[in-house]
C-alpha cells in the first residue's frame, strides 16, 4: 500500500503549517504554497495525517491506495 | 459549405502581439463532411434529421457498451478517455446523471457550437439513447453565455423535441464566457448552482458527480459520436477510419488570409487584419496532415490541439496522418480537435508568450500555483521571445532558465488541467523549435521578416 499527499487547491491559503510537521516530504514553494514530494513512507504516515490535521481549512489529504 | 455566425465575444481573445492573432471565431465555416456533418444542405430540423438517420435509438446499455467498445469511442473534449469506461462506470450505479458539454472555452474551438448549429439532433440523438438505457430521465447541457447563436440552436432543437412527445426533461445552463468554465468540475459546480469555476475532483464524475450521482459527463462531438454509432451500426461506422482507429474526428481549423484569398466572400468579414476566420471539418482518421494543409503551412510549425495544446516542428506533419496513436508517437495529441497553422511572417516564441499571458489571464485564480505561477511565466516567456537583451532576471538566471523552473512550479499543481495544458504548450515549443530561445538571445529571430535585428521596431 502507498499513501500520498494531495493538496486541494483551490483551499490551500499557504498558511505553511503542513510543511513543517513534515519537512521530510512537503516543502513551500517560492509563492510559499507546498511541493509534494515522494510519496509518504510507512513510518511518517502518523506525521502525514498530522500534517493534513493541522491545516485549518482542510486542504490536504493523504490518499491510501491500495 | 455552410457559415454559421458563432459569435464570440472578440474581448476575450488574446493580445496578438507580434503578428496575426487568433481566430475570431465570429464567424465559422462549416464544412460537409462525411458522417456526422453530411447532408447540411438538409438544415438543422428534427424532421429532416429523422428522415435521415432515422429514430432516436434506444438500446440497452449492453449493446451500447458493446458499440462504443468495438470502434473505440474516445471522448473529444481533449482527454480522449474511453467513453466506455466511462459509460460502464456510471451504469454500475445508481441514479446517473447524463451532461451534455457545449461550452466550448476555448475561443479558437467551434466544432461543438458547429455541430450544435447545424445538426443538434445528432448530438441531442446520443444523449437521450445513452439516458433512455441508463434510466436517467434528465439531461442537462451546458451552452456557453457568450454563444448566443448555439443557445438558439439548441432551445429550438429542444422545442422540437419536445413537440415530437419525447418524455425526457432537459435542463439548459448557462457557461461563463471563460477558458475553464467548461471544464468538468466547473460544469458541474454550475450545475450545483454554485461558481462556475473549477474545484479539485477526488473522485471521476462518473463515480461521483453532480450532487454526489454518478455521472455521464462527455462534450457535443462524443455525443454526436455516439448518436451517429448507435443509429448507424458499427459497421457503418468502420465505413470511415482506419482499422486502427475507425470513424471520424472533426477539427477547428484556423484559416489565415493567405489561405482564403482565392476563395470569395472572405473580405469584409474580417475587418482587423489579426482576424482569420475558423473552419470546422470532418475527417478520417488516417487522413494525411497534406491534404488539410498548404505546403507553406506544414513547413512552419502548427498548434494542434488549441491552446492547452502541443506545438508540431516545421515539417513534422507532412507526412503523418489525423490518428491519436501516431501523433502521441510523436508527442503531440489532437486534443480538442483545434487546428492553427502559423501564419506567415509570426514568430512561434512571440505567439506562444501571447497565448500564455492569455492563459495566465483566464485562470480561475483559485489555485496558487496557477495564479502566481502563470503570470510569472507569461513574463519570463516574453523575456525569451524578445529580441532586446533583458538581462539577467535576477541573480545570474537567464529567462530561459526561469521559464523552465517555473513550468516545474506550475505542473500537476492545480484542480484543473489549467497549469497543466499551460505547460504542455511551452514544453511543446521549445522541443519544435529547439534553436529559437538561443536565437532570440542573440537579437534575430528565424521566423518574423521584421524581427531580424536587435534594437528593430518592436
């Protein structure tokens, strides 16, 4: 299974909190808008969902597939 | 040959700096073609298209998977998805919504208004079928606001209907006048009453779409498409085609004045001499690029596929044919069927950084990377195109080293294929004209006669 990060757009305000729970996948562009790096290993899942918990208006998701 | 007034707001069209601009799509000819646009002469009414092609098919969903597998039916919006999947997808579920896509954003793209003018039947014959088989009793179609001609079109073609006694409930509405408005998440955020702009899809339209339902979501050719299959059979259909890829396409062909010249009634239609006019056709897959275009044409580059688009080099199309396989062989699609040769004297790098300022003006603004990444990228690509040195942009990046990082910014991070279409585009023309950016930096230009010299008029 793999899990991946996906910003929604349109909801993202660059408040910049989700890049730094997880610095390890997400970064902030030069606009400060984050860039998804590889998808998110097994060991910073709890980190990822962290990261899209913290965003206050909702805009990520981590997306397992299977 | 038929002229059909699409009338498209002319303030919507990019800036054409440099050269002849877009085509102002006020005017579009429609040409006869072999399956979809025969018989035009016939006119657009319900009782001549019944006489023709018969009445409205209603096979089950079965048959029409069956159909739409056999010759493989792609959507013609641009993405070219197979309808069958699709179809297969939403009759999986319960309660399917059928859309009708006509807003057609691009302002170079007419084959849908065309087809919506000159025989709405076919397109309106595909839908009602596929929402006979589905059980969907509504259908709705989306016309641009700014194609009034269309919007006529089809509350006429409706009327008939109508008056004919079919049961089916058809809901119009109304697309902004803008290059996303048609994009499928925007559709049905209209539809949903709200914005007509586009959100992030999580999940296909037709697993999840309008109002959560799952729906059947496909422009006005891939109706039509389906329409002219399920009445004609699929070996009618093969009729035209390759074995490869059998039926038809049609195309939105820009026609500059020097192509026109020799035929009459051109003059006075196009007042500005940045106008060309537009010419929706018919063809086979398998039709040779030669027969659709002059010499001249084929030995400049040419933008398929509109402004989402891909840029062909300089001869490339000369010896391929209209087929979705070969062209992606050569890393170029069809997209949306749009056709514009370059015309003489224009520089392929000016016209690029036109339609991208364009585009960067028609984003939704919604989505950050777009709306920052897009206008920074119009303005580092205007850098590239011109012919004065600007110096370095900052530090000791060059603009074409800029444009590069910001086409990394902006692709894949949107909720529409906005930024990505953008990219494409000017990934496309440094890969036809690979030695212009370098040219260009050094004051001449291979293209624009009157763009030789560093320091010239511009």
């Amino acid at each position: 299974m793999t899990a991946n990060l996906r910003v929604d757009w349109p909801a993202c305000q660059r408040r910049g909190l989700c890049a730094e729970v997880l610095p390890e996948v997400l970064s902030l562009d030069e606009w400060g808008f984050p860039v998804v790096g590889a998808a998110v290993p097994p060991e910073l899942i709890g980190l990822a969902q962290e990261a899209a918990a913290v965003c206050p208006h909702s805009a990520l998701r981590l997306i397992r597939e299977a | 040959m038929t002229t059909v007034a699409t009338s498209v707001d002319r303030t919507r069209l990019p800036p054409a700096p440099g050269g002849p601009g877009v085509p102002a799509p006020d005017e579009t000819r429609v040409v006869d073609g072999p399956a979809l646009l025969a018989h035009l002469h016939d006119g657009p009414s319900l009782a001549a298209h019944r006489l023709r092609v018969g009445p409205c098919p209603s096979p089950g969903v079965e048959s029409i998977l069956a159909a739409t597998t056999a010759v493989d039916v792609r959507g013609r919006g641009g993405a070219g998805f197979p309808f069958s999947v699709k179809l297969a997808t939403s009759a999986r579920r319960r309660r399917r919504v059928v859309v009708v896509n006509l807003a057609e954003g691009e302002p170079a793209s007419a084959k849908d208004s065309a087809l919506a003018i000159c025989v709405p039947h076919r397109v309106l014959d595909g839908a009602a079928s596929v929402a006979h088989a589905l059980g969907a009793r509504e259908v709705h179609i989306i016309v641009a606001e700014d194609r009034p001609v269309v919007i006529g079109a089809v509350s006429h073609a409706l009327a008939e209907r109508r008056a004919a006694g079919e049961r089916l409930r058809w809901t119009m509405h109304r697309a902004r006048p803008a290059f996303v408005a048609g994009q499928a998440r925007a559709v049905l955020e209209l539809m949903a009453g709200r914005e007509n702009l586009p959100v992030t899809a999580w999940m296909p339209e037709a697993v999840s779409g309008h109002r959560g339902r799952a729906t059947l979501l496909c422009n006005g050719e891939t109706w039509a498409q389906v329409g002219t299959l399920l009445a004609a059979g699929p070996q009618a259909y093969r009729r035209h085609g390759t074995a490869d890829e059998p039926g038809t396409t049609l195309l939105s062909m820009g026609r500059d004045r020097e192509d026109t010249e020799d035929t009459e009634d051109t003059e006075g239609s196009n007042g500005t001499e940045d106008a060309q006019t537009l010419e929706v056709v018919e063809v086979p897959y398998g039709t040779s690029w030669s027969a659709l275009l002059t010499p001249g044409q084929l030995a400049r580059p040419v933008l398929l596929g509109g402004y989402h688009g891909t840029w062909a080099a300089p001869g490339e199309l000369t010896d391929a044919v209209v087929s979705r396989h070969g062209l992606a062989a050569l890393d170029l699609a069809l997209g949306a069927g749009v056709v514009l040769p370059l015309p003489t004297g224009t520089c392929p790098l000016t016209r690029t950084s036109g339609i991208v300022s364009y585009l960067a003006g028609q984003s939704a603004r919604r989505c950050g990377p777009c709306l920052n990444g897009l206008p920074a990228l119009a303005d580092a690509l205007t850098r590239v195109a011109s012919l004065e040195d600007p110096g370095p942009l900052d530090g000791s990046r060059s603009a074409r080293e800029r444009v590069e990082e910001l086409l990394g910014l902006v692709e894949g991070r949107g909720a529409c294929a906005h930024p990505d279409g953008t990219v494409r585009l000017v990934r496309s023309l440094f890969r036809a004209v690979p030695d212009e950016a370098t040219r260009h930096a050094s004051g001449a230009c291979a293209f624009d006669a009157g763009l030789h010299r560093r320091g010239s008029a511009r």
